[in-house]
C-alpha cells in the first residue's frame, strides 16, 4: 500500500481539530480560497465531477462542491473522513467520502472525472509518481488535474519547516519531512510519464507580518501546478 502509517497517524490525532479555522488546519483554511477560485477559473467547476485526492476533512472537497460540483473526497484517513461527513451533513454541501486508496479508486472509476484535484497530499506519501498515474487514470480525456506541494530547496526548508513549524509555530512540529518536499521539474516529470501535459506553475506566498497568503510566480516554496490529459 502506497501510505505512510505515521502520516497517516499524525492527521487523524488532528483530525477533530479539522474545521476550526484557529487550529493546525488554518494554512488550509486561509489557502482555499485563493486554491479554489484559481482551479474555478482553470476549470470552471459547476456541473463538473470532481474527484480530490488526499481530501481530509474536506475544506477543499466541500468549497468544490458549493460551486456546483458534484465532489467525491477519498483519504485514507478514517477519522479525517469521519470529520467531513459530519461537516458536509452540517453545512448539507453534499459530497460523497470514500476510504480508499488512489490507486484502487483508478481501478475502479478510471476516466470518470472532469477534474481531479490532489491538494497539499504529495509530501506525504512514501510514492508520489503511483497517485500522480492514479490521477491520470481517474480523470476523462480532455479533463484537467491540480496538484499542490511543497518545493525542495535551501529557501523552503527554512520557510516551511523552520519557519512555518519552529518559528511561526502555525503547524506541529513533524508536519512536514523535507526529504519527501518534491520540486517542480520532478512533479513535471511525473505528470509527463503519467500521459498529461503540464500546463502552468503557481506559485503561493505567505507574508508572516500581515498574515497574509497570497497566488503569485515564485515556485520557490509552496505551490500549485494544473495538468490537463490530452483528447486522444
Ligand atoms: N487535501 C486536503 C488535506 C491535506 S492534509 C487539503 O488540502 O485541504 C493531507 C491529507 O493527505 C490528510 O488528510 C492525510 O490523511 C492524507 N493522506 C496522507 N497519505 C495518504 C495516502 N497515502 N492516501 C490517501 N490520503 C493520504
């Protein structure tokens, strides 16, 4: 299987915390929106089928879902998935959570999805490239693929561990394990060998003094790539 236990692990004694926008989750919190309306102008999502990956709780899954897509969320997170079916019943932003594996989930629904989203996942799981084919799988041809992670180099070392974690103290301690940070050219790789074409770069800023978090072109620590699978 293609998880890390003590990933896994680290989530799911969070996972209570998930929707409260004060705890470890407020990065993902203050980040959806600007994710969201940036995935929503590349793939317009109303009417969409929607498949994200890695969806934990839900942020990403639900905020989807209120634009009028019809959203599946799979982790392999059980108490995470616990958390965003209580909260989709809450909020009644219906989304169907499923504990499964990305790459059983391929097997399974292969070529049924407009848009695959796999958000903030990358770092933590032991293979990437496999969930990169997995989302290559899942989606229709022609249907887009977003993925989000962090970069690997001197500046987000310091930025995403040091900083966001020893510093800033925004996220525990262990969030993040910089060996498993991917760069850009070998996400590229990976979205290549999986049959998609690459289609943009993003990259996402935080200002630790006005707290602010912000979409501009420095892939230097955290960021976003769209990937589409070509017609035939
Ligand atoms: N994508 C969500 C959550 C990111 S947190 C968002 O951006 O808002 C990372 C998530 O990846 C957690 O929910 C964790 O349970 C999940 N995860 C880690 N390893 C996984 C794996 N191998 N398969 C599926 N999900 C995994």
């Amino acid at each position: 299987m293609n998880a890390d236990p003590l990933e896994l692990q680290k989530f799911s004694e969070l996972a209570h915390r998930w929707w409260d926008p004060t705890s470890e989750f407020r990065p993902l919190h203050e980040i959806n929106p600007l994710r969201l309306e940036w995935i929503n102008a590349r793939a317009p999502l109303a009417g969409k089928n929607v498949i994200d990956i890695g969806c934990g709780g839900g942020i990403l899954s639900e905020s989807m879902a209120r634009k009028g897509a019809t959203v599946t969320g799979i982790d392999l997170g059980e108490k995470a998935l616990k958390v965003a079916d209580l909260h989709s019943l809450e909020s009644g932003v219906q989304v169907r959570y499923k504990l499964i594996a990305a790459e059983d989930m391929a097997a399974q629904e292969a070529g049924q999805y407009d848009v695959v989203t796999c958000m903030e996942m990358l770092e933590h799981v032991p293979d990437p490239a496999a969930i990169v084919r997995a989302c290559a799988a899942l989606v229709k041809p022609g249907g887009q693929v977003f993925f989000s992670t962090l970069n690997r180099n001197p500046k987000s070392y310091l930025f995403a561990v040091i900083g966001a974690e020893y510093i800033l103290r925004m996220l525990p301690k262990g969030t993040h394990d910089y060996e498993k940070f991917i760069t850009p050219s070998e996400l590229s790789q990976f979205i290549r060998s999986a049959g998609l074409e690459v289609q943009g770069f993003k990259g996402m800023g935080y200002n630790p003094l006005t707290k602010i978090y912000s979409l501009n072109d420095d892939t230097s620590v955290n960021y976003l790539v769209a990937a589409r699978r070509p017609l035939a």
